[in-house]
C-alpha cells in the first residue's frame, strides 16, 4: 500500500503480484478452518530456532502455521488489478 488514498477512500495498493512459496523439511504443519471462501488477512514469517515458522493470519477461514527448514520464493509474477 501506499500513503494515498483512491477515489472510495481506500488506501492505494502498488505492485500486485501472485507468489509462489515453496517449504523445504517441513516439521510442523497445522490448518484450521479451512474453507472454499478463505481470505487470507496477514502472511508472517520469522525465525523459529533454526527453522523458519510461516504463520497465516485470516479475516475468513483459515488459520495456519508452517514449520520449515527453508522457504524459497519460486516465482513473482505480476497482475493488473
């Protein structure tokens, strides 16, 4: 996002892109509420010990924590919104 605000009185939102996230030596993995209509809210990662913990915040459905060894970003490609 950025520091403007669109014609609704919405923050302006830049650089739309889908990524693509793999997980290497996953040991711990766990879902909640997973649904067909899951909004994903906030995507967090940080050190957990010599792993990697990747935790998914939601507004709807999912809850989510993933425990990696490695998390490589395979791909970024953009999209018009």
């Amino acid at each position: 996002m950025v520091n403007e605000l669109d014609e609704q009185g919405y923050y302006k939102q830049t650089k739309h892109c889908v990524i693509e996230i793999q997980f290497i030596g996953i040991t711990e993995i766990e879902f909640d509420s997973f649904g067909y209509q899951n909004v994903i809210f906030d995507l967090a990662f940080e050190e957990n010990g010599s792993n990697i913990e990747c935790r998914l915040d939601s507004s709807n459905g999912l809850e989510a924590t993933i425990v990696a060894e490695e998390v490589l970003v395979m791909s970024l490609t953009p999209i018009q919104r």
